[in-house]
C-alpha cells in the first residue's frame, strides 16, 4: 500500500486513522497516539514530547537548530519511503505561524509529486492545480480558497453554485460555503492554484 500517515504537532484530533497504514510522528505529534498504538518513525528534536521516553520502531533524531520544520521532514521521509498519498493529522490548532505553514506541506507534497490531504477536526483539507474530484460527500460544505494567485475555473459539477470560464480574484471570498449538491463534484481549473476545505458536517 503507498498510502501513509503523517501525524503533527497541532491539534490532538485522530479519530478514525487507520493504525494499520504506516505513521510517521513528527516530534509532539507523538503524543496524541503514544496511548493507543506505537508509530513505525518518530522524527524530531524531542522538544515537543513531555515524556522524553519514546516508543517507536525507528528513530530519525534532527538538531534543534535546523532549517526546516519537524513536518517537513517527515513529508521528505515519506516520499523517500515510496508513498505517494499521505494523510495529515495535527495540521490545524495552535499558533497561527504553525498552521499556515502546515498548510504548506499540502501544497510541499503536491510540488514533489504526492498527494497529502490535512485532516482536521472539522474539515479536510486538499490542494490543487488542476482537477479536484470528490464523492459522497453530498450535503458537505466546500471552499475553495486561492493560493496566492488568482484561479480560473473552467466548470464545476456537483454543487449548489457553479460558475464556468470564471476567474477567482486570489483575495476575493467567493469561493466560500459553496454545497456538495451530488454524490460526486468536481472542479476544474486551468490556471492558478487553490486549496479546497470540506467541511465535515
């Protein structure tokens, strides 16, 4: 299987992983499993972990002076591992500094060629450049959030309100609280780059 967990230091929310799927614990993130099964890398500089005694099955020890975060480096393991979709726990919660550059390991992982998805306590969050598809998720709330630069969307499917040959100005709100209406949606874009929040209920 090429699909993997990466677990952060952000918000303790786990429901519903899947313990079988090879996990990666980024530092603190550590903590929100310790208690229900033992990952197979723990990576970090142990500055997050309140019990220093670690339970794992390889360990990957960075220098607290480095220069990228404990995240980012368990991406780049991933990838070195062989998967290619990687599911993101822990990227929301805390410091704003840390959530916003969690969201950039979406969009790390997209640029080296995988697909990580953040899962948060209410939403999950994609990133795309192209084609974003999902089904059964009718009923969802969707976002569609422009990363930096302006998007054209070429259509949409599936939700309550569709535009096609539209541009999405990067700082406009538009894209927000759009409705799954089908039991598949989709958007298409060929221009730009967009995060999509679904909201989980």
């Amino acid at each position: 299987m090429d699909k993997c967990n990466v677990i952060l230091n952000g918000e303790r929310y786990i429901e519903g992983i899947d313990s079988s799927l090879f996990t990666i614990c980024a530092d603190g993130g550590y903590e929100h499993i310790r208690d229900r099964f033992t990952p197979n890398i723990y990576i970090g500089d142990r500055d997050s972990v309140s019990n220093k005694s670690i339970s794992a099955i390889e360990f990957i020890e960075l220098n607290p002076e480095k220069d990228l975060t404990d995240g980012e480096a368990a991406i780049d393991v991933a990838i070195e591992r062989g998967y290619r979709y990687i599911n993101l726990y822990g990227i929301d919660g805390g410091r704003l500094d840390h959530i916003l550059t969690n969201l950039k390991l979406v969009v790390y992982g997209k640029k080296r060629g995988v697909e990580v998805v953040g899962i948060a306590e209410k939403y999950d969050i994609y990133y795309f450049t192209d084609r974003f598809h999902i089904e059964g998720s009718k009923g969802k709330t969707l976002s569609l959030v422009p990363f930096g630069v302006d998007v054209h969307i070429m259509s949409m499917k599936g939700l309550k309100y569709e535009v096609n040959d539209f541009t999405l100005d990067a700082l406009s709100s538009r894209g927000m609280s759009n409705v799954i209406v089908s039991d598949s949606a989709e958007i298409t874009i060929d221009k730009g780059a967009s995060f999509v929040f679904v909201l989980r209920s």
